[in-house]
C-alpha cells in the first residue's frame, strides 16, 4: 500500500521517485559552497598524506552523502575501510577496523595477532601500490581510549612509508572531545579539519529545485515563498529540509495540487510539532486511501 501510494504521489508530480528521502543517496548530492569545500579538505587531506581527517557537521547536515560520494569517486589505488558508529571497549576498536577491509579473524585471536595481521594487510597494500584509508562516521561515538588507540594506529606510518590515512566524520560533539586537555597528542596528528555548516538561506531553493530535477521535474514546484519558509523552519539543515518537503509534496497529492506554495508549508510545519506519537502525514494519507 505505502510503495504503490508513493509512485502515485511521484506520478501525481511528474517524478521519477521519491526526491527527498532520508537515505544518503550520492546521486543526489548538492554542491552548496559548504559541501563543495568540505568535500575539498577531504580531497586534500588524502592528496597530502595527512594522518587524520577531521569533518564535523550538525546532524542532518550531509556529511554521509559526502562519504558516499567518496567512496564512490574514489580511485581505485585507494583501499577504504567504512566503519559506521563503532563503540565498545578499546581493543575492540581493531575489531571494527578488521571487519571493514574484509579481513577474518577469530573472535579470540589475542589482540597482538589481531594487530600484527592489520599492519601485514597495510605493507602487503602499499607494496601493490595501493594506500588504505579508514573512515569513521558518527566519530562523535568513539571514546577518548579509542581515538587514542587510533592514534597508536597512525604510528605505523613512517617517514617515507605511508601506510594508513584516518578519516573521522562526526557531530560537533567530535571536536570537543579532540580539545580536551587528555587529547593534545590526538589534536596535533590532525592535519586536516572542516565543519560543515548548515546551507544559507539563497541556497535552500537551489537545493530543492536540484533534487526535483535529478527525480525528473520538468518544472517549478515549490514556490519561492515556500523555499523561503522552508528554510524559516530547517535552519538550513538538508535533514530537515528533505522532511518537509517531503510531507509538503504528500500533502499537495492528497489534496490534488499542482505544486507546494507556503500556506501548505505552514501546515506541514504545525503538523510536525504535534505529538510525534502520531502517524507521519504520510502514513495518514496513504492509509485514508
């Protein structure tokens, strides 16, 4: 019912799919000056060897669509390891790392047979000409033990043989945690940072407009004033933003719209602060149906 409701709503706008989903989907990607120059110090801290990698952002903000776009666009001397919101102890940490380069181990391998194993996987890649680089999203989770640990890891590297490359993506939370006084010797292996803000405000309506188009839009469908209000109510955040346009075009289908102005927007808006016991907009109109 849900699936067949929302190729009807797409129907309804002359898209193929669904524009604002929630999934970080990199064929969707916006190049706001923001996301263009966090994408670059990525770009940059790769293309100078830098240790660690520091991208901070507000949640919502799009730094895992940049990551997609990353490990999409990445040249194929690159060997990626993905780790997404690793906790637990220290020591369990190499266990995430391992995982993610596809590397088995059992689970009571003592942690130096763990260890030694990694840095056999990270000559044996530099020796066929490929670097490895670890990729650390929701970073804001790791505790001080484990970036320590991850810092013990960036030793590896010596002066004419770089073997590992450490990418933390995180909230600004990751930040204050690497400013601590305990983390000084962290701080200084970060060669490379960037906070990625929220989009300013003449951006949103770019921003609404891209997504139609890469959905198949043949024309405006958000007015001005609605964009304008959008950003009113997401402060920018491309999270926020993707949920109420996304409710906004569900409320226009049900009720036989040609396009969102910002009296609907103002609904969608009241709707959302209600009691989030209740259903999405989307389930309650899809359901009447």
């Amino acid at each position: 019912m849900m699936s067949s409701s929302i190729q009807i709503y797409a129907q309804h706008f002359g898209l193929r799919g669904r524009p604002f989903s929630l999934l970080p989907d990199p064929d969707y990607l916006f190049w706001s000056p923001g996301h263009t120059r966090a994408y670059a110090m990525l770009e940059y801290g790769l293309a100078t060897f830098a240790p660690i990698t520091v991208i901070t952002g507000e949640v919502g903000a799009g730094k895992t669509t940049l990551i997609r776009h990353l490990l999409r666009a990445a040249p194929q001397e690159l060997t990626i390891g993905l780790i997404s919101n690793a906790h637990g102890e220290r020591g369990r940490l190499l266990h995430w790392v391992l995982s993610s380069l596809g590397q088995d181990f059992g689970e009571r391998t003592p942690y130096v047979r763990r260890f030694s194993q990694f840095e056999a996987f990270l000559r044996a890649e530099r020796e066929a000409g490929r670097h490895t680089v670890l990729i650390f999203d929701e970073a804001q989770n790791l505790s001080e033990k484990m970036l320590e640990e991850l810092r013990c890891f960036s030793n590896m590297n010596g002066e004419r043989d770089e073997l590992l490359q450490i990418v933390l993506v995180g909230q600004p939370e990751l930040s204050r945690i690497i400013g601590r006084p305990g983390m000084v010797q962290f701080a200084q292996r970060v060669a490379a940072r960037f906070h990625l803000a929220a989009m300013p405000r003449e951006a949103v309506g770019d921003y609404i407009a891209h997504r139609l188009k890469v959905a198949g839009a043949g024309r405006e469908i958000f007015t001005p004033e609605a964009c304008d209000m959008i950003y009113e109510a997401s402060r920018g955040l491309p999270r926020v933003i993707n949920q109420l346009c996304d409710y906004a075009l569900v409320y226009a289908f049900a009720e036989e719209r040609n396009g969102v102005s910002a009296d609907l927007v103002r609904q969608v808006v009241a709707e959302r602060r209600l009691s989030m016991a209740s259903p999405p907009p989307a389930e309650r109109v899809f359901q009447q149906g």
